[in-house]
C-alpha cells in the first residue's frame, strides 16, 4: 500500500471517529475493512472501537489480525495485553505487556501497567522496579502515578 492509500484510510478513520454519533462507527470501519483488508491502523481502529463498546471477542479478533500483519507493533502488544487483563488472564497479559515494552523501552504506560498489576498481585519489588523505570523516562505531573 502506498502512502497516498495510508493517508486516505486514515483521513478516513479519523472522520469517522471525530463523529459525534459513535453509533455507526463499527459499521462504518468495518466498510473500510472490505476495501482495505490488510490494513493495521484499520485492524487497530476497529479493535478499538470494539473495546469501547465492551466487545471483548471482537476486539481480539481484529487485534491478532492486527499482531498477525504486524508483529513487532508495540502498540498491538500492548492492546493484546489490555484485552487478556480484561479476560483475567494475567499470565497472558504480563506477557504481551512485556513485549511491549521490549519492542519500545519508552513506553512509560507498559511499564506503569506491568507495574499496577505486580502490585496487586503483591509482588511490591518487582512493582517497585516498573514504577522506577517508568519514573525514570517522565518524571512530569503526566506521569505522577508512578
């Protein structure tokens, strides 16, 4: 795809979601998709909204279509790990959560997130450590959870 297409599709999504009436926007992803299949943003748009509207199964299924396309996306990891913490299946989560934040070592919301679960899990040293890194890349009001 070129980056002529990529700029559509996004210029595409972007009306979509900036609709007020959030109603339609599934339907009118999901139109897109049947143009542009292979998509990541698009796959990644629709997990999303799926996610928003608490459909759990489908948002995984359109996020492994996205991780299938796009392996080394951190931000796919990142969603997978969302999507099994909602399932309660921490193990999974700890782990897509973790590649997340191999695949990009600033990504402070992985780190706090690793961090947040350790915590409850009460494993405090190892929630200490991913709060200190996380500390360590923001140390801004943003970031003041951690």
């Amino acid at each position: 795809m070129n980056n002529l297409e990529q700029e559509k599709i996004m210029g595409e999504i972007k009306t979509i979601l900036n609709d007020q009436d959030s109603t339609n926007h599934i339907n009118k992803l999901l139109e897109i998709e049947k143009k542009y299949p292979n998509d990541v943003v698009l796959k990644q748009a629709i997990s999303q909204t799926y996610l928003r509207l608490s459909k759990n199964t489908e948002a995984l299924k359109y996020i492994n279509d996205a991780n299938k396309l796009s392996p080394d996306n951190y931000a796919i990891k990142y969603t997978l790990g969302m999507l099994y913490k909602k399932f309660k299946k921490y193990d999974e989560a700890i782990s897509f959560f973790k590649e997340s934040i191999k695949l990009n070592s600033k990504f402070k919301e992985g780190l706090n997130i690793l961090a947040d679960i350790y915590y409850n899990k009460k494993e405090y040293q190892t929630s200490a450590n991913y709060y200190q890194r996380s500390t360590n890349l923001d140390k801004t009001k943003n970031n003041l959870f951690a």
